[in-house]
C-alpha cells in the first residue's frame, strides 16, 4: 500500500510538471505570437508611413511641375504680346507710310494734270518722240524688248494677260474642278489662283497673318509684298502655257499631284511629290571623275568617268523650274493658312 501510495505520489508529482511544462510553453507561444503580431503592425505602420511620405514628395513634384508650366506659359503669353504689340506697331507704321507715299502720288499727279491744262501746248511737246540714231538700231539696242530675254518677255506677256483678280475665295474639291470637259491642269491653275487671291487678301489686312501662330521666318516671307509679286510673275508663265496648252504634260502631272496632296492637307506627301518630280530616281546629277593611281607599277595613272544620268523634262525647262519652285511656295502658303490638324503631315519650311 505505500508502494502504491508512493507511486500515485510519484506519477501526481510528473502529471503536475506535464502541465507546467505545457503551461509554459503555452505561455512563451503566447509571448512569440504577441511579438510577431507587434513586429507586423510596426512593418505596417512603417510601410504606410513610407506610403504616406512618397505621396507626399509626388504630390510635391507635381505642384512644382505645374507651377513651372504655368510660370512658363505666362512668360510665354508675355513674349507673344510684346511681339504681337511690336508687330502692331510695325504695321500701323508700314500703312502710315504706304498712306503717305500714297498721298504724295496723288499730290504729284494733281500738280501734273494741272501743269497740262495750263500749258497743254509744253505737253504735247514733251510728248514728241526722239529719233532713232540708226547705228544704235543696228547694235540691237533700239527697244527694251530687244534686250530683254526670251523668258523676261515672256514672263512680262503673262503679267499682262493673267487677272488675278479672278481668285476663287474658297478651295474647291477636286472632283469639283477637274471634269470631263476640263483643260489639262485645270486644278493646278484654280489652286494657284486660290492661294495668290488668299495671300493678296491677307497682305491688305491691317495686321496680315493674326492670330495664324507663323513663325518668324513664315511671318517674314509671307508678309512681303515684293515676294507675292514675284511670285505672281513667275506662275504667270504657267497660267498662260495652261490656258494655251503648251505647258509640259509630265511637268504638269507632277504639279496637279502636289496641289492635290496639299488640298487635302497632306503637306508631306506635297512635299516628296515636288522631290519625285524634280529629282526623280536620279543617281548622278553630274559627271564625275576619279583618279585611280597605281603604286610601284610605272604604268602611270587612270581616270574613271561616273557618267550623268539622263536628264529629266524638269532638268530642260529652266522655266518650268522656276514656276514649279513658285507652286511650292504656295503649297508652304497654304500650309500656314490651312494647317493639318496632326503636324507631323507638315513639311519643314
């Protein structure tokens, strides 16, 4: 009996270690569970901490972008205002000027007519013609027309045949212009006569190109009377070989197709179609020669001839030339007054 006495004892005393045992280790995964819930929250809180800071610094950026845009675009509007004001001033000053040289004609004409009514019998004296000295006759020299080119001549005919003033105020479709009973070029000449009456109409303005956004050197050429007139000179010669149909057929092919890329806005396509008409697929534009010397051979050197393609109905025209690089112009005109709205179909001018 004690034996066994001893022995519950003995087996109590290990089933009350057990459950300390147990008790502790419950306790210290207590303990580990509450540290790795603690480590968590920190890594949590320090995760929205680093969150909240980087939105912070993203949000500071783009304050600081938008008010670098903004300082940007008022020192923008700044520029064009005082350029538009210089601008203005400018052409205020150009149109006094041109009034005055105007006013001083008229003065002069007045003073003219009045001089002929009091003394017509001086005027009609003035007007008596000079003789001819008939050597100068036989040097070539008798008239101007004699010693203008063939071109200059022909170039003067078409300024005083061509009306402009005929320019449509609208640029037609195509289909619109060019119908069975059409002359050959028929959109060509209604195109050049769109753009010619349209930079006429802006020149006369008090402030030509407003509120268009040309460039400086747009602005420039555009705005120059002198450029529009001599433009007018040269598509002239065109008008007039159009109208009597002895313009070059492939030349005018070449043109009808830049005028109608640049009627629908494709100023790029224009562009490589002038190229394509101009150069073609040309290698050599002119004949070249190599010099091939041979070393330690005392047989003297060689010589190597890359020889000039066939010229192109373009490279024989000189006329031709010039007109077309005039029809360019007018596409780049047309560029500025009729953009496209994706840029990148522009051509650089």
């Amino acid at each position: 009996a004690e034996d066994a006495a001893a022995k519950e004892k003995e087996a109590l005393k290990k089933a009350e270690e057990a459950a300390a045992r147990d008790r502790r280790m419950n306790e210290e995964a207590d303990r580990i569970i509450k540290r790795e819930a603690q480590r968590r929250a920190a890594e949590e809180a320090a995760g929205r901490e680093r969150a909240r800071r980087a939105s912070e610094r993203l949000r500071e950026e783009q304050e600081q972008i938008q008010r670098d845009n903004e300082a940007e675009l008022k020192r923008r509007i700044a520029q064009k205002a005082a350029l538009n004001g210089r601008e203005l001033r400018e052409a205020i000053t150009r149109k006094r000027d041109a009034d005055k040289a105007m006013r001083e004609a008229v003065d002069k004409l007045s003073e003219a007519a009045k001089k002929l009514k009091q003394n017509p019998a001086k005027a009609k004296a003035k007007k008596t013609p000079r003789k001819r000295c008939p050597d100068s006759a036989e040097s070539g020299s008798d008239s101007e027309d004699d010693s203008l080119s063939s071109t200059e001549r022909e170039r003067r005919e078409a300024m005083r045949k061509v009306d402009w003033s005929r320019a449509h105020p609208e640029l037609l479709p195509r289909d619109q212009v060019v119908t069975p009973t059409a002359p050959v070029g028929a959109f060509v000449e209604h195109f050049v006569r769109y753009t010619i009456g349209a930079w006429r109409r802006e020149l006369d303005k008090a402030i030509p190109f407003d509120g268009m956004g040309l460039g400086e050197m747009d602005r420039r050429v555009f705005g120059d009377r002198q450029v529009l007139q001599n433009v007018e000179k040269v598509v002239s010669v065109l008008i007039l070989q159009l109208g009597k149909k002895q313009a070059n057929e492939t030349i005018v092919k070449g043109l009808d197709k830049m005028v109608t890329l640049a009627a629908e806005r494709e100023y790029q396509e224009a562009h490589q179609a002038y190229m394509e008409m101009a150069l073609g697929n040309k290698k050599w534009n002119n004949t070249v020669s190599t010099y091939a010397g041979t070393v330690c051979q005392n047989k003297g050197g060689r010589t190597y001839l890359t020889v000039m393609d066939k010229l192109r109905d373009f490279d024989k025209d000189p006329v031709a030339q010039k007109y077309s690089q005039c029809v360019r112009k007018l596409v780049q005109f047309a560029q500025c007054i009729r953009p496209n709205e994706n840029i990148s179909k522009h051509a650089l001018t």
